[in-house]
C-alpha cells in the first residue's frame, strides 16, 4: 500500500503527483520532494502564496521556507528565510544528504544553494509586481478570536506526508 496526504485544497494536484511516484515504485521521499517542488516553482499556485509569486514576508521580500524529513532513517533537512531559490525543498534535501548541518538559514543557506549550483533567481523573477501587488491585502495581523476566518484566506504552507510500498514515512513542508 501506498498512500500521500496533503494540506489545503490546493494541495491536490501535489498529492496526485506524489500518488503517480509512488505507485512507479519510488520513495517517498522521492515523492513528497518532487511534488512540493511542483507547487513551489509554479507561479499559478503562487496565487496560493505558496513558492514562486507567493507571499511576500512584512518587508515585502519573498523568503522562503521548507524541509524535509525521511522515516526510513529520521534523517531532517531545512532551509529558512532563503531567498532567490525557486525550489527550496530540493535545497533542504540537499542539507538533509550533503551537509553536515540538518538547518541553514538566510545568508547561510544561500551559500548553501550556491555551494551546490542552484540557480539564484533575482527577486523580480520569483515574485512578480502582480504577484506581489495581489498579496499585499492579506497581509494582516489575525487575532486569535478570528481564527476561523483565516481558513478563507490564502494560505503560505503546503505540507505532504507520504508512505511508500515499503512502508516507509516522508514528511515535506514549504512555505512563503
């Protein structure tokens, strides 16, 4: 048995495309890494303010955020407050096999990317005017009696877990 489970609704096509790994016999974590890098390098699920034309941070700078996790051996990796990097779930996996650190953050992770020959994208490229300019209203404090509002609202994260044919567990998050 195989199976894959995501957050938000936006989060199908991701869960349908992990699903497609797994049944082709690949890991999990092959699985769950390939499928958020779909959403995260897209900029129609930018709208969703997820990865490329996502939500931009309080400044108005894209950073994201991601990491990865593999059951099989616990093995973790993580990037956070990265910027110029359009698929930053490859990087954190990148951390989790050929770093000896399990979490990099901004500057450092950066390197990292570079390091390891990611395309550095400039800032226009990952978060267009438009994209910006649609994201700019949701960007407010929500108090925490509001909560169940917030549900309507555009979301920042996508999480999947997925379990391969051999029983083993991957876990990715990524988010703007």
């Amino acid at each position: 048995m195989a199976a894959c489970i995501g957050t938000w609704p936006f989060s199908l096509e991701a869960v349908e495309t992990a699903k497609g790994k797994l049944l082709h016999d690949e890991t999990a974590l092959q699985a769950v890494e390939y499928a958020v890098s779909l959403v995260e390098d897209d900029i129609e699920t930018g709208r969703h303010f997820v990865g490329r034309g996502g939500a931009p941070n309080m400044s108005g700078v894209l950073q994201c955020d991601a990491a990865i996790m593999n059951g099989f051996d616990l093995s973790f990796g993580a990037v956070a407050a990265l910027e110029g990097v359009a698929t930053p779930i490859r990087l954190a996996s990148r951390v989790m096999t050929k770093s000896n650190h399990s979490f990099l953050v901004g500057d450092g992770a950066k390197q990292f990317a570079i390091d390891e020959c990611f395309s550095i994208e400039p800032p226009e490229r990952l978060l267009p005017k438009a994209a910006a300019a649609t994201s700019l209203p949701h960007m407010k404090v929500v108090r925490c009696d509001d909560l169940s509002s917030n549900f309507d609202r555009p979301h920042d994260t996508i999480g999947l877990i997925a379990l391969d044919r051999l029983q083993n567990i991957a876990a990715g998050t990524k988010e703007s």
